[in-house]
C-alpha cells in the first residue's frame, strides 16, 4: 500500500482497500510456505496496513454512533 491518507479515502474505498490488502497478505503466506518469498519483512508490514485500515474503519464508526446518539438527546 502505497502512503496514503486513509482519512481522506471514502467508506467503500477504505473497504476495497482491505479486501485488496488482505488478498495480498493471503499470496504472501503461499508465497513463504512453497518458498518463493524473498522479502520476509513484507509479510509484517502487510499486516500493518491491514490493521490501519481496520482501526480507520471503526474509528469512523465510532465518530457516526456518537454523533447519532448525540443526535437522539
């Protein structure tokens, strides 16, 4: 994943993001178990982005159920 700001990404393509970076993680993994990966380290950075993109997805689902219940006094 290149750098970008996932603040500025719209719902559905945050979402199309982490489908795409977790079919990138899963060839990673069969690329380690038949011995084709080269860059170990690449795995681990995968990850890292995955989990960036999932703890975007929730803060902003966090930020919406306030501001509903806000919305709801």
């Amino acid at each position: 994943m290149a750098k970008q700001n996932l603040t500025e990404l719209s719902d559905s393509d945050l979402l199309e993001l982490l489908d795409e970076t977790k079919d990138e993680l899963l060839n990673l993994r069969f690329q380690i178990v038949t011995g084709q990966l080269d860059n170990n380290q690449r795995i681990g950075v995968v990850r890292r982005d995955v989990a960036r993109i999932k703890t975007e997805l929730r803060m902003r689902e966090i930020n919406a159920a306030e501001a509903q219940a806000q919305g709801a006094e």
